[in-house]
C-alpha cells in the first residue's frame, strides 16, 4: 500500500500540534529542515521536532535540506524522529551517516536533487531504508511538479529489484491527485505531499483519497506486477 506523508511545511506554523492532528490517519509527518545555506529557505530544527513528537503519535519523517549533515542527522533520532533524511549533496560519509542513524534505532534515508543522479550511488542503496527522489528544486514548498524526474523514479526502481532490497522510493516535491498516480506508475511507494493535502478543506480525506489514487496506479504498474 502507498504511504502519504502530508508535509507541515504547507501547514500553518503557528498550529503545528493542531495541524499535525488533522493528519492522524497519514503514515507518516514529513518535517523539511532548512538552514538557508544548502537551500535558500530557513524552516525549523531540532526544538520543533522534540516538540512535534510529543503533539502527535504519527511518527515524524524528518527531511534535512541543510549543510553538514554527517554532524546534525544523528540529533535529530534522538529528538524523536522515526526516520532521516539526508541529501548525498551534503554528506561528506553517507554509508556511515546511514549506519549510525540506523544505529540509534530510526530509518535511514538519503535524498537526491533533481540534477543528481542515482546511477554513483547503486551500491549505497543497501545501506539506505528509503531513497528520496526531489520532484521539484528543494528550498520551497508548493512548486510545480518536474516530469522529467519520473525516468529517474524507474531507474531507481529498477536498481531497487535489481538488488532485491526492501527499499522504500519516496517522492518530494509538486506530488498532488494531478501527479501521484504517475509516480506511482514509475515506482515510487512513499508519497510526500504539502499544499494538497494541507491546502485541502479536509487533510484527512485527502490523505485518503491520494493513497487511494496512489494504490490504483501501484496496482497497474508493470514494476509492481513483477513482485
């Protein structure tokens, strides 16, 4: 089944508990951290993910668009995250950035800007939990979904079942009921979405009805036959 995981980032700071419940029925609560060096966008840290775990039970995925990632990913498991994210841009050792967020008991992920390809780091995936894939330019929320990333997805795809791994694809960037179902088609199972689910009068329902377009398409895509 597709995972959808609303991004706060389209959410309302100033409500962040209230809007992390209005999502309770998602996989997962997608945290984009920024620090206006790596992307031009300052969001929040660590204080705000501590605080984000205790308001809600849905477990927080945390997405690091910052510098220096090999030293602040680990803070952020032991602030409560379940799972993150770290940009190959920005680790200076990812197997062993992987290995240690791992270590501390969360999942590690490690995501790629959109001009980055996936094809040098074939032998990192079986370090990796999930593999991001960036649909957009990181840095801000409510772009427009980029097409020319989808032969992306299904090479990442392919290099996932070439290995056999158990390697979540998850997509960042412009997803929405426009786009999901593509994505779906070329292999991603891990869906973020921000200003559709958040810019929706009901987040929960649209949670839903995302996975549901998500799954239709799942179901049909030749990769997913295959297994």
């Amino acid at each position: 089944m597709a995972q959808i995981n609303p991004s706060i980032l389209s959410a309302d700071f100033a409500r962040l508990a209230e809007e992390a419940k209005a999502v309770e029925g998602a996989d997962w609560l997608h945290v984009d951290v920024m620090d206006n060096h790596f992307v031009p966008n300052l969001t929040l840290g660590v204080p705000i993910v501590e605080a984000l775990g205790k308001a809600t039970d849905t477990p927080l995925d945390c997405h690091l668009m910052i510098e220096d990632a090999d030293r602040w990913a680990p803070q952020y498991v032991e602030a409560g995250a379940g799972s993150v994210t770290f940009h190959a841009e920005a680790a200076a050792a990812p197997v062993r950035l992987a290995r240690e967020i791992r270590a501390k008991g969360a999942r590690a992920s490690m995501a790629l800007k959109p001009a980055t390809p996936i094809e040098p780091y074939e032998d990192l995936l079986p370090e990796l939990d999930m593999l991001l894939i960036m649909t957009v330019e990181p840095g801000f929320g409510g772009q427009a979904f980029l097409d020319i990333m989808l032969p992306k997805i299904r090479r990442t795809r392919e290099l996932i079942d070439k290995h056999g791994l158990e390697l979540w694809l998850q997509v960042d960037g412009g997803v929405s009921a426009a786009t999901i179902e593509r994505c779906a088609e070329a292999g991603a199972d891990v869906f973020v979405a921000g200003s559709a689910v958040y810019g929706a009068a009901d987040p929960a329902a649209a949670v839903r009805d995302l996975r549901a377009l998500a799954d239709v398409a799942t179901a049909a895509a030749p990769w997913a036959c295959d297994h």
